[in-house]
C-alpha cells in the first residue's frame, strides 16, 4: 500500500512547485495611425426672433428652405443635408428687476456632411450667401474609420507583445505567447474640429480656403502573459 501511495504524492508535489514557479505579466499596448480625413462635418444654421412665435417660425422655414437650396444647386443631396436641432426660445429683457417677454427666437441648425474637401470652403459660402447666419464648427473625418481602427489595434497588440518580451529579458525569463488573455479598452479616436463663426452681414468676395488637418486614431490593449 505504501509502495503505490509514495510516487503518487510525490507527483502531484512536482506538479504544485511547477505551477507556484509560473507567473502572470500584465501589460499595455497602445497603437496609433495618423491619417488625412476624406470628408468634413460643417454644423450651420438659420436664426430669426420676432415678438409673435408664428412670425418668427416662417421667416425662418422661408430662409432655411433657401439654404437648403441653394445647397442643393451646388450639388449636395438630402443626404448630405440633415437637421441636428431645431429650437423655439422666449427671449426676455430685465428691467427693473422684472423679465419682460421680448419675442420668440427661433433656431434651425443643420448638419452638412462634405464629401468633397476641396468643395468645403465654397459650401459655407453659399450656406452664409443663402442665409445662414449660425455656425457651430466644422470637423474632420474619415470614412472607412473602422478599418484604420484595425490597425492600429494590430500596432497595440504587437506593442503590447514587444513590452512583455523585454521585459521578460530583463528579469530572466521567457514570455509565453500567445498571451493567455487580451482586454480592448475603448477605442479614440482625435477628430480635428474648427471654430466657425459668421459676423453680422458677412459676405464672400470668394469661399474662405479651409484646409484639411489629421485624424490620430487610437487603440489600446492590455494582455496577460505567463512565463
């Protein structure tokens, strides 16, 4: 009984000191792709105010469908032209510590997506010269983000991958690879955003020149390894 008890023990005693004598490695990676934007995302608006809501309601609907086409005489589609908010404000002035109603101002902002850069600087124009007097910003973007992200999700993991191994050669030991577990933290991505703005009575001799600026595109990991 005990000749057969003895190996028994001693083998499960060689398997705990083989699994106390392996470790974890937790690491970061971190990839990033810097690349130039195919289209740009413009917000503009129409803005009127009267005292009666329903004045202040047409004047805009007229001004705003002249933007729209005009817009459209320029060759953006209904897809290109969508509505992000459409907003009716009292307006108030104070006088002597009382708030006396003034009118109604009323706000249609919209979103317009340029496929065409070089048609960026010459959109704002006709929106302005059409009668548009709100603008938020304009901002960069690229179209096939998705598979920019996927790269530079590659460069985390190789960079992740790289950190391990060095560190596995500074303390004396070898990484095992594949890492035996891989977490994704959200993705960034670093659009570029301008500041637009339209001064009272703005007009255009010729379309303001808008130049394109880089997206960094962001992907980070953090891996387990053993050795």
């Amino acid at each position: 009984m005990n000749y057969f008890q003895t190996p028994y023990i001693f083998h499960r005693s060689s398997v705990r000191s083989v699994r106390q004598a392996q470790g974890k490695m937790i690491v970061e990676g971190t990839g990033r792709l810097t690349v130039m934007p195919d289209k740009a995302i413009i917000h503009i608006g129409v803005m009127t105010e009267n005292k009666d809501v329903e004045a202040a309601q047409n004047e805009n609907s007229k001004r705003s469908q002249q933007v729209i086409e005009a817009l459209k005489k320029i060759g953006m589609t209904d897809d290109d032209i969508q509505t992000l908010s459409y907003t009716i404000h009292p307006v108030y002035d104070f006088v002597e510590g009382k708030s006396i109603l003034r009118g109604y101002q009323i706000q249609h902002v919209f979103e317009l997506t340029v496929r065409d850069l070089q048609k960026a600087g010459g959109i704002y124009k006709t929106a302005v010269s059409a009668g548009a007097n709100m603008a938020g910003s304009l901002r960069f973007e690229v179209t096939n983000e998705q598979s920019y992200y996927q790269k530079a999700l590659q460069l985390a993991m190789k960079n992740a991958t790289d950190k391990a191994v060095k560190l596995g050669e500074q303390i004396g030991v070898t990484i095992q690879q594949p890492p035996v577990k891989i977490t994704e933290a959200p993705s960034v991505i670093k659009p570029k955003e301008l500041s637009l703005s339209i001064a009272a009575e703005a007009s255009f001799q010729a379309p303001p020149p808008i130049q394109r600026r880089e997206i960094e595109i962001e992907a980070n990991v953090s891996a387990v390894f053993e050795y």
